[in-house]
C-alpha cells in the first residue's frame, strides 16, 4: 500500500517512468493501469468486464456479425434490405434491457441476483445456437426466434455488468473514463480476435460449422455463473421495490438533466443510418462489386476492430478530459465526412487514382472504426453518470435500451432507405446514393447538440437527490460480488 499510495502522491513518477524505462516502460504501462483499476475497483469487476465485454459481446458479436451475413446470403439467400430487418429484429433484446435489470435487481433466484442469470444467458445462447448450427435451411421465422434467444443471453449477461460499471461510476466519478477504456478495451481485442477468425472459419467449416463456434461465448458465460461466488440474500432489506424503482426511475427521466442527453443520443443514433448489409452485398458481388473473398472480409473487419482499439486508446489518452459538447461536436461532424470514403469506392474513385480495393477499403474501414469509437465513447460516460443510486443497473439499462432502440431504427431505416432506392443482391446501381443520404443524415443531429451539458467527463451531473438513496446513504452491492478463483481483491 505504501508504494502505491506513493505513486498516487506523486503523478509525475508514473508519467516519467515509461521515458526512463524506454519501450519497457511503455509495455508495463498497460499493467499499471489494469492493477490500479483493480485496487480501487475490485479485481473481480475487471475480469468480468473481460469475460461479458471481451469474449461475449467483442469475440462473439464480430464472429456472429460476419458468419450472419453470410448465413443470410448464402444459405437463406434473402435481399439486403430483408436481412437489415431481419438482424434489427434479432436486436430487439437490447431494446427490452430493462427488464432483463429489473429481474436481476428485484427477483433473486434461489437467493441470489447474479449467479442464475448467468447461467440462465448460457444456457440461452448454447441451446439455440447449437440448434440453428445442426440444422439447415431451417424456416426464417424459427432462426430469427433462435437468434434473439442467443441475443437475449448477451443482453442479460451485459446488464449485469452494466449495473457494476454505473454504481462505480456513481461512487468513483474520477475512474469513470478509466472503466468505460477497460470495456472498450476488452470488446475492441475481442472483435479484432472475432473478426480475424471469422472469414477463415466461415471458408474451412462452412456457414453452419462457423456457427456452432459460436457456443463458446455461450459456454464461458455459463462458466462465469458458475464460478462466481455471490453470499445468499438471507433477508427480503436487498430487495429492490418495483414500484419504488419504477417512481425513481420516473423521477429520474422527469430530471432535464437526464431526458436531454438521452434524447440527443438517441437521436444520433437513429438518424445514422445503417446500410451495411447492402455495402457487404456490394463488397462479396463478383460483378458490380470487389468481389471479396472470406477470408479478407473477415480481415477488413478486423482491420476495422483495430481502429476501434485505437479510437478508445485515443480517447482515453487526449480526449477524455474534453467537455461533452465539444468532444461529440467534433466527432459527429467527422463522422458525417468519413463516410464519404465509401462513396468515393463505390463510384470506383479509388480506382481512377490508382488506388486498388484492398487498400482503400482498409483506409475507409479503420478511419470510420476510429472516429465511431471517439464518438460512442462519451455517450457511455455520459448515461453512466445519469444513474440514481440504488437502481444503477435498470437505469443504466434503460438508458441503453434508449441507445439500442437508436440502432434499431437506424437498422430498420437503413433497410427502408435500401428497399426504396431498390438495392437488391444483383443491382447495386443506386447504392451510392444511399451512401450519400446517409452521410448527410450523420450531421443533422448536430443541430440537436444544445441538449447535451457542456460540463467535463468527470463532473457529477445528476442532482443531489438522485444520488443518494432515500436513508440519505448510497447503495452499493459491490461486496456481495466475487470471483472464486486466484483473483486477490484489495479493498482500499
């Protein structure tokens, strides 16, 4: 303790270490910050931000977003616009997110809040996909229920992280930066290591083999449920009220500091368009398009999820002492500008300047990763810092179901937007005019940005009412949370 209560004295050792020490310095620098997250958060808290955002959502969410689209085109053979609606349906759980955090919050299961759900969402996410996985040309309307199913899983298992993340937020507003690095960290490596493996997969196994790789996401969450070690609820005092957290919650979202922000993210979202699958139609056409191969989909994804890596790096290293405001400002308007990069590819640009497909569409992909991460970063720093204490983990849920809800509509308009320039799997010819609406709708939000406070990342933005409980003292469940295995945790 003494070490590091010198260290944390003194700041200035720890910049100059990393210039004396040279490379090496700059590689333990990573160690560093994970063992400081870890003394003053709990050593648990960071390898499950690893285990639900790393292997659950980053691993399993890259390998599914490019198995699926290959499993809609080649096995179900459906348009660009159906299977844009079909996978903003399969969503629909990250929508319902509140639920999911009323359950773990007010209905313990055999006396406990966490460990059940976990194994509830792996049990989920093995069952239906080792189904679809065994099973081909299975009727739509049963794979889309399957799929949601699995989705339900992720969502259940990342509410129950999200509910750690907001009450540290709340009870460590100075670390709050640091805890959303860690989570875009985590999902960042995961989906470099997803996509990376993805498009070789989907070659050697086929698209139902791939498939079933998808259970081992599934398979460590049910570990974790297993593994975690939670003490039994032995009175009905932990119990979260639902009418009370329901008037809260109310209370919350009636609080202009809270419904302002939360409409602008909402916003920013939804008018994004989304019209990936056409572009990924476009990407794999051997006439119209590129024609690329498996394997090298799965590279520019991956290619992609590097610059998402370097986006948090970015942020947590220049960005996030930036106000609000400013920060979204500038990323939103970029954002709105790097996309003209795929309409410059799809007019075949590139080509008239001598630049080939396969380096072009990495710039286009990993510029865009970059700036999308700098973007979402504050918005999850910001709905961290707009939860009330004592009901941290459905408010926060709630406050991302409004996000998701956001994706959703920028999903189903992409494929609206799609249907209606008669984008299909052959006729790409009006595909970059949907590219060039999109852009164009990027920018609109900002006229909306008035919404959002101009305080820093760090500031406490919540009324004092909110972040108390209602005895006047914050309600904090962090102890009740453990990990059993070789983890020590140092409570400060």
């Amino acid at each position: 303790m003494e070490e590091s209560e010198t260290s944390n004295l003194k700041g200035e050792v720890a910049v100059e270490g990393p210039s004396r020490k040279g490379w090496l310095g700059y590689l333990c620098e990573p160690y560093v910050w994970l063992a400081m997250l870890a003394r003053e958060l709990h050593g648990s808290f960071v390898f499950g931000v690893v285990v639900v955002y790393g292997i659950s959502q980053g691993l399993g969410g890259a390998f599914y977003r490019i198995v699926s689209s290959y499993y809609w085109k080649d096995a179900q053979k459906v348009q660009p616009s159906a299977a844009q609606v079909y996978q903003g349906i399969i969503s629909i759980p990250w929508i319902v997110k509140p639920v999911w955090g009323l359950l773990t919050d007010i209905l313990p299961v055999a006396g406990y809040q966490r460990r059940p759900y976990f194994i509830l969402a792996g049990f989920m996410g093995l069952i239906s996909i080792l189904v679809i996985s065994v099973h081909s040309m299975m009727p739509i309307f049963i794979t889309v229920m399957l799929l949601m199913a699995a989705t339900c899983g992720v969502a259940i298992a990342d509410v129950i992280m999200d509910a750690c993340i907001a009450k540290n937020s709340i009870h460590f507003p100075h670390l709050a930066s640091d805890m959303q690095s860690l989570c875009g960290m985590s999902s960042s490596i995961g989906a470099l290591v997803g996509f990376s493996t993805s498009g070789v997969a989907v070659h050697l196994l086929g698209v139902q083999g791939a498939l079933g790789l998808l259970c081992i996401p599934a398979i460590m969450l049910l570990v974790l449920g297993f593994i975690l070690y939670e003490p039994r609820l032995t009175n009905h005092a932990h119990k979260q009220n639902l009418l009370e957290a329901t008037l809260t919650m109310w209370k919350a979202l009636k609080c202009p500091e809270v419904w302002r922000p939360s409409l602008y993210m909402y916003i920013s979202l939804a008018m994004s368009l989304n019209i990936q699958e056409g572009k990924f139609y476009w990407y794999t056409d051997p006439k119209a398009g590129p024609a690329f191969s498996q394997e090298f989909v799965g590279i520019i994804f991956s290619i992609g999820s590097m610059g998402s890596l370097l986006g948090v790096l970015v942020y947590h290293k220049v960005l996030k002492d930036y106000s609000f405001r400013s920060l979204l400002l500038w990323a939103q308007l970029i954002f709105g500008f790097a996309g003209m990069l795929d309409l410059v590819m799809v007019l075949r640009l590139n080509l008239k300047l001598g630049i080939p497909d396969y380096f072009f569409v990495i710039i286009d992909e990993s510029s865009s990763h970059i700036i999308n991460r700098i973007k979402w970063m504050p918005m999850l720093v910001l709905s961290a810092k707009l939860c009330p204490s004592g009901i941290e983990g459905t408010f926060f849920a709630l406050l991302m179901s409004i996000d998701n809800f956001g994706l959703l509509s920028s999903s189903w308009g992409g494929g609206l937007l799609l249907h209606l320039l008669n984008v299909t799997r052959t006729n790409f010819r009006n595909l970059w005019l949907a590219i060039l609406i999109r852009n164009i709708m990027r920018v609109l939000p900002l006229v909306m940005l008035f919404l959002v406070p101009k305080s820093d990342q760090s500031s406490t933005l919540l009324p004092s009412g909110l972040i108390q409980s209602s005895d006047g003292t914050a309600t904090c469940e962090e102890e009740n949370i453990q990990l059993v295995s070789t983890i020590q945790s140092h409570q400060v």
